[in-house]
C-alpha cells in the first residue's frame, strides 16, 4: 500500500467518525464547536500535506484541461478508478467539517469553498511542478466536498429526529 492511499484510509476513518464525535459531544456545544474547528485545521493542514507539501518536484508542468477523459478511461483502468474515489474521499471530511464549523453558510458556499481549495491545490502542484494538475481532480474534490455537506445534512437530521423522539 503506498502512502496516498494509506493516507486516504486514513482520511476516510476521519469521515466515519465524525458523526460519532458529533453525537458524543452534542450535549456540549462549545466543546463540540472547538473541536470541530481543531480538526478542520488539522485536516485541511493533512490535506494539504498529502496533496502538496509530501510530493517530489517534477522537471515539467504537467497539465490535463480535459474534463471527465479519467472517468472515461476509468472505465478500463483500476489504477484511475481508485485516484478518483481516493480524490472524492479526500474532500469529503472538508464539506461536513466546513459546514459543522460554520453552520450559517449555505450548502453552496461550502461547495464554493471546497472548489477553490481543490482550484488553490491544482494552481500550486502546475507552479511549482508537483504532479498532474487537471480537471478531474477538481470535479472529483468537489463532488466530495458536496457528499460531505450531504452527510453533515443527513447527521443533523437524525439528530434532530431523536431529540424530538
């Protein structure tokens, strides 16, 4: 296993348990509300690390503009099936961690948060020659920033369906 996707298994680990952190510490909203903000730092630094910081410097600007040509050709290839989920899950933790953290933001402005940091990453891996930076990656982080919002949503509505039971 090599270290993105352990670091991925890590990350998806994070996403099934902070429903259960959420549920443990509803009944202390001030501890609830610091600890989200500590571990959306910890995870946007973790997403950062493994998405820039942790990679090898290139001798060229790699750059693919196409949209969707690796879902296209995910279809005969593992190996890109698996950087798409992995991509997806990496950006799930952000959406529902952004909207626990700040509750008044819409669903699409977390959306919007969660493109512009995928966009950030992508800018920076072209400029300083870190990897392929390309549009799927984009489409993919943010379709995972949308499930994490989707989760956050679903959390809180199970948690207001037991409070009112």
């Amino acid at each position: 296993m090599d270290k993105v996707t352990a670091y991925s298994f890590l990350i998806l680990a994070m996403v099934l348990t902070l429903p259960v952190i959420s549920h443990m510490l509803r009944k202390r909203p001030t501890a609830l509300k610091y600890t989200n903000y500590i571990i959306l730092a910890v995870y946007i630094f973790a997403n950062l690390y493994l998405t820039i910081l942790s990679r090898p410097t290139r001798i060229y600007h790699h750059m693919e503009l196409t949209p969707f040509w690796s879902y296209a050709a995910a279809m005969k290839r593992a190996d890109l099936r698996e950087e798409i989920l992995l991509n997806i899950i990496l950006y799930i933790p952000f959406g529902y961690l952004t909207h626990y953290a700040f509750p008044k933001l819409k669903w699409w402005m977390v959306l919007c948060l969660g493109f512009l940091l995928s966009g950030f990453t992508e800018t920076v891996q072209l400029f300083f020659k870190l990897g392929l930076c390309e549009v799927d990656d984009l489409i993919s982080n943010t379709l995972g920033t949308l499930a994490g919002v989707g989760l956050y949503k679903a959390y809180k509505r199970l948690a207001a369906e037991s409070a009112s039971e």
